[in-house]
C-alpha cells in the first residue's frame, strides 16, 4: 500500500514539475529576456496542434517564452517562433 502512495506521489510531483518548466506563449518580446534562437514545426492538424508542437519545440530547447512570428500552409501548416530565456 506504501509502494502505491509513493508511486502516486512521485507521478504527481513529475506532472506538476513538468507542467512549470513548459515554455509561455507571449505576444511581444519580453523585456529582461534575450532571444535565444528560433524553432520551426509543420503539421497537418489545427493551428491549436502547431502552437503546440512549437511550444514543446521551445520547451525542449530551454526557452522560458516564445512568440509565433509566422504561421502559413492550406492542408500542411508550418510555423515559426522565436525564443526567449
């Protein structure tokens, strides 16, 4: 029973760990952040599932913000985002 609790735990403290390293979506440059680089995705979904693809792009790459600076496509979407940290 101890061994479940404690599973429980860990996964939850893992999720909520998780969830505060993810990268913000920000409309302009944040001030007191530098620009750290850019990141490109592509998908055929939605534009919700490519500002999500970005995001983990970001996230995975270190960068505390991003903000979308182009988005394009017909059944083929690509972005681009620029990274802060």
């Amino acid at each position: 029973m101890k061994n479940i609790a404690m599973t429980i735990a860990a996964l939850t403290l893992a999720t909520a760990s998780f969830s505060t390293l993810a990268a913000t979506e920000v409309q302009s440059a944040p001030a007191g952040q530098q620009s750290i680089g850019v990141v490109g995705a592509s998908t055929t979904g939605s534009l919700s599932g490519l500002q999500s693809e970005l995001n983990a792009k970001a996230t995975q790459a270190g960068a505390s913000s991003y903000r979308i600076i182009g988005a394009s496509g017909n059944n083929q979407l690509y972005g681009t985002a620029e990274m802060y940290k």
